[in-house]
C-alpha cells in the first residue's frame, strides 16, 4: 500500500511539473462553452442550451485527461523509470491505479470548471450539478483506462495522434455533444449508442434535468466500457511487465 501511495504521489507531481498542458486540459473545455455561449446568442434558434450543452462539454473534456493518461505511461516504458519499479512487489493492477488516483481529481476539477462556468453564463446551479459531476466519474473511469491501454501498447508520439485526435473526434461526433443524435438517426445513431460516449452525455443532462430513472440505463454502458478498458489496460501492461523482465 505505502509503495502504491508514493507511485501515486510521484505521478501527481510528473503532471503538476507540466502546467500549460495542464491548463490546456483544464480550460480548452471553458473555451468550447464560451464560444458555443457566444454562438447561441447570437443565433435565433436555441441550438445550445446550457442545461444540455455543459455535461456534453464536460465529458468531451474528458478526452484530454486521456491524452494525460497515455503520455505519463508511454514516456515512463520508454524510460528505465519502469524497469527499475519492475523490482518491486507492486503487481501491473497496483501500477494502473497509481496512475489512475492522481487523474481523478483532475477530472473532477475539470467537470467542476465547466458547470461553474456554466453557471457563470446563466444556468441554474443546483444540487443537481453535484449529482451531474458524479455521475461523470464512469466516464473519466473510462476514458483514464483507454488513454492507460494506449500508453501500454504505443509511444509517447504515437499516442499523441491516437488520444489527440482520433479519440477527441470519435468523443465529439459520436458523443451528441454538438447536435442531436435524433437528427441524424440511422446506423449513424446505431453506432453512437453502442459506444460509450452518448450514454455518458445521456446520463450527465438526465441528472440536470430531474430525469433521474433515466440515469442508470445510461450510466451501466460506461460503467461497463470502463471496466473492460481498465481491465484491458492491466492485462496489457502485465503482458509488458513479463516481457520487459524476460
């Protein structure tokens, strides 16, 4: 426990020693909810209501946290930071989590940014927003555990192409975050619900809008991509463990 404590700690402190791409984390969602606050304005049709449009922000924002995630791990593979800790008694579930504890504040800060923001811009803050942004914990769960399994399998530049900008996109078009699935319906909205993202914004604006029963059905799907994510990314990390000590 105490060195899963302090493998914690020294990943906390790698992120805190990076601050812009930190900030950048933080505030490019806030940019997103300004300019699209600006947009509605300034439009006569109500295409982004705050109420819908922030837990869409919040978990599109997510995304970045995977790009943390992944950079952390594949920059220590790529080191000897990794081979020396092989040493130790921690198993590849005790490395996983010691990766994952310090990102989960982060995702909480990050969500907590968006609706303060929001609220700032006109939305109601009630005890709902405190319900929204636990109920976006699966969610920073899931995309931790993907950007995890990417920085387990790939470099640090690779994961910059496939956490940067290929998971960015695939959590913004197939998320509903930007414009109603409804409207595109087909095997467009078929695919969306059979990954994770859509659920998650289902499941954040469901708890802003009282609609609790509607939260679970959503909420079960990225409880269970996360777990297959995380799952995945310990297996994988294992499989490197064995190899590297072989």
């Amino acid at each position: 426990m105490n060195a899963l404590i302090a493998f914690s700690g020294r990943n906390t402190k790698e992120m805190l020693r990076d601050p812009l791409n930190l900030a950048f984390g933080l505030g490019f969602p806030v940019v997103l909810l300004l300019l699209l606050t600006a947009i509605q304005s300034n439009i006569p049709v109500n295409l982004f209501q705050l109420e819908r449009l922030t837990p869409g922000i919040a978990v599109f924002g997510l995304s970045f946290i995977s790009l943390f995630s992944a950079t952390l791990i594949s920059k220590d593979r790529t080191t000897s930071f990794l081979m020396r800790l092989f040493a130790s008694p921690m198993r590849a579930s005790d490395y996983i989590l010691g990766y994952t504890l310090p990102l989960i504040p982060m995702a909480l800060m990050q969500a907590l940014l968006c609706y303060v923001v929001a609220g700032i811009l006109g939305m109601q803050l009630t005890a709902n927003v405190l319900l929204a942004i636990l109920v976006s914990l699966p969610a920073a769960a899931l995309f931790i555990g993907i950007g995890l399994l990417c920085g387990s399998v790939f470099n640090d530049k690779q994961v910059g192409g496939i956490c940067g900008a290929l998971l960015t996109n695939l959590s913004a078009w197939l998320s509903g975050t930007w414009f109603d699935l409804n409207l595109v319906g087909g095997v467009f909205k078929k695919i969306a619900y059979a990954l994770p993202f859509a659920h998650a914004v289902d499941a954040g604006r469901a708890a802003m809008s009282d609609d609790f029963s509607a939260i679970m059905p959503h909420l079960w799907w990225v409880i269970g991509y996360a777990i297959v994510a995380l799952v995945a990314a310990v297996l994988v990390f294992r499989k490197k463990m064995l190899s590297d000590n072989g």
